[in-house]
C-alpha cells in the first residue's frame, strides 16, 4: 500500500518546499509535520492548480533554484500567493488563507482557513531553527539555558 511520502507528487511537494523555505527535504520530512502539510495543502487547492504547482519541481535542483522560484512560482498571479502561503505554513505551522481575490479568480475551498495544523506544528515551525530559538512553553530549554550563549543562525559564520 502506498503512503502519502512515497509518492511522486508528494515528493514533488517536498521538493517545491525546499526551495521555498531553503531547507532541504530531509530536514523538512525531520519536522514529522510533511504528510499534515501535504494533506492540508491538498484540501485546499483544486486539482488543475495542485498539478500546475507540482509540475516545475523537476526543474528544481538542476539550476539556479531562485531564479526558477521567482520566476515560475514568486511572480506568478495563481503560484505566488499559494507559495507564499506554504513558507508561511513551514516556518510557523500556521495556514493562512488565501485573499478574496484569489478564491474568487482560482476556486475557494471550506478547508482555506486560519488554523494552526498541529500542535506538532507549532513546535517544529522553522521559524524557532531559523532564529535560533525554542519555541515559548513547548519545548525547556533547560536550567540556565539564558547564561549561555545562543547556537549560531543558520548559514552565519561562513
């Protein structure tokens, strides 16, 4: 039987979202929240927007990544808003709704609305990795974690 991270759109998902969020699939399968995400993401989209977004991940990790972001996804009138909305939801566990205008242009769905996805979620957003952070009252840092010095960001030092 085939699970949600052995298929090709989900690891088409996975791939698309690395390149959004700058983390790589691994550590965004790490986060245990990848089938949840893919799950909500598919609820919301409809089918033909679901495939269109897919469909450029095969040119992903070939190229220049940014360039094809904000040129195939960032700058687009239907993409775009959806991209924007999946970082969101990476790095803070939280769907956003997509505006009016684009329900109105693309299809609106009863499953588009502000919700945190888990409490799993919260806690592994990337946003808490990304700042060098815990997040407050879900995970201790431990005693006197304030009189140490903070771990480095990611990509500083280099």
């Amino acid at each position: 039987m085939k699970t949600h991270d052995d298929t090709p759109e989900f690891q088409a998902f996975l791939t698309v979202s690395a390149a959004l969020t700058g983390y790589s699939s691994a550590e965004l399968q790490g986060t245990g929240c990848a089938g949840e995400y893919w799950h909500q993401f598919r609820q919301v989209l409809p089918a033909e927007i679901l495939e269109e977004f897919l469909s450029h991940s095969h040119e992903l990790g070939k190229q220049d990544d940014d360039r094809i972001m904000r040129q195939t996804y960032l700058s687009d009138k239907c993409l775009g808003p959806l991209s924007r909305t999946l970082i969101q939801l990476w790095y803070t566990g939280q769907w956003v709704p997509l505006s009016q205008e684009w329900r109105e242009s693309y299809g609106a769905s009863r499953f588009d609305v502000v919700k945190i996805i888990s409490t799993r979620s919260y806690k592994e957003g990337l946003v808490w990795d990304a700042i060098g952070a815990h997040p407050q009252g879900a995970k201790r840092q431990g005693f006197g974690a304030w009189g140490l010095e903070p771990p480095k960001q990611r990509g500083a030092g280099k």
